[in-house]
C-alpha cells in the first residue's frame, strides 16, 4: 500500500477515479485563504489578472462583476471555470505565471490589474514593468499558513503552493518522494533540502494522479 498526502482538501472521487486499491490518501489542510475588503473597480477598461481561484471569489466577495466583455487573463483551469460562474469569459489562461507574463507582454497596449493575495510572487509585475506595460496589484486576500503537526507516516506528498510548502515544512519532514504542481511550488521545497522531487508540469491534479498511477 502507497500512501499518499495532499496538503490540501480535494474531491475523493476524482482521486478515486484514478488511483486504485494500491494506494491510501489522506488530505490535510495546511493553508487558510481569507477575504479581505479592497477596491475591485473595474469600470476603467483595464485589462484584469486573477492568478488563483480564492483571487476570484474575493473579488466577487468585494462585489466585483464580470461580463463577457471583460478582457480576462487567467492561470490554471480552475480559475477559468471561477471566472466563468461568475459572468466573466477568459482570453488567455497559462498553466503557470511565467507563461501568462510571456503572453501578456504581447499585448502591450493594455493596462492591467492583478487581482491576488497578499503573498503571491511578483513574476508576473516583475515581467511588465521589465516592459513598461501599465501594470496594478490589487490584494484581495490573505493566506494563513496553518502550520499543523501530522503524525502519520507517509510516502508521497503532494504540494499544490510554495505557501503550503512552507506551512508543513514548520513542523514536519518530507517523506522520500514528493511531487510539486509547478516549478515555483518545487523551488520551494528546495529550500527544505527535501529529495525525491517531481514536477508536474501540467499544473493540474489530473497530471499530478497520473505521474502517481504511472510512477
């Protein structure tokens, strides 16, 4: 029996459909989001960045509104179906941040505003500013790091954000495999000297199952 840790909640019959009686899994939540109150004023025609589905439900939250006319730029599926429920249509979605600034440093006669939380990484500001493109962030949310002790042993853990990465790694080890959705979530774990590290390069938990099944 393999077993397994996603430091996160997440649906057991989409696990299930994948991984079969070979494998155990426990889910563990290490990190909190939190909405904030914070201007989502979007009437001036900028062009809008949500980088995270809690991004998008505390814009909503904060009373922000999307038609399908809003230019909306998206990473990881997720957030497109976030985006969706609540009006908006996405142009351009990336796995990741890095190529979502490769993507909108294309499009440098817009404006844009960055919905996100109060630790997300500057890759995507960083990018436009590198290129003079108007570019805002709005902080919407904030992460708390749970920081919880889990006693169970393990094989495999999984780790979805580097604030998870840093919320286990408080008070836990690694165990001899872990996979990281992304490469910023894997440089993170670095950090902690762990070993044994995949990358999914997908950004999704489909991906993520599948290099589980296949390993």
């Amino acid at each position: 029996m393999i077993r397994i840790l996603f430091t996160k909640e997440l649906d057991n019959a989409e696990i299930s459909a994948v991984l079969d009686n070979r494998f155990q899994w426990t889910c563990a939540t290490v990190i909190q989001t939190r909405s904030i109150e914070a201007d989502v004023d979007v009437t001036s025609g900028k062009s809008l960045i949500f980088t995270s589905v809690p991004a998008v439900h505390a814009f909503a939250k904060n009373g922000g509104g999307l038609t399908p006319q809003t230019k909306v730029y998206t990473v990881g599926e997720k957030t497109v179906k976030a985006v969706e429920k609540i009006g908006g249509s996405v142009r351009f979605n990336a796995p990741n941040a890095e190529l979502l600034a490769s993507e909108l440093v294309k499009h440098d006669q817009e404006s844009f505003i960055h919905f996100a939380g109060n630790i997300s990484l500057p890759t995507i500001g960083n990018y436009l500013f590198e290129m003079g493109i108007p570019y805002e962030k709005v902080i919407v949310y904030n992460t708390e790091l749970l920081t919880p002790k889990i006693d169970d042993q393990f094989d495999l853990a999984v780790f979805f954000s580097p604030s998870g990465v840093a919320s286990y790694a408080d008070k836990n080890e690694f165990p001899a495999q872990v996979i990281a959705i992304g490469e910023t979530t894997a440089a993170e774990i670095r950090k902690h000297k762990a070993s044994g590290i995949v990358v999914s390069e997908q950004n999704t938990l489909q991906d993520i199952l599948h290099i589980i099944k296949n390993d």
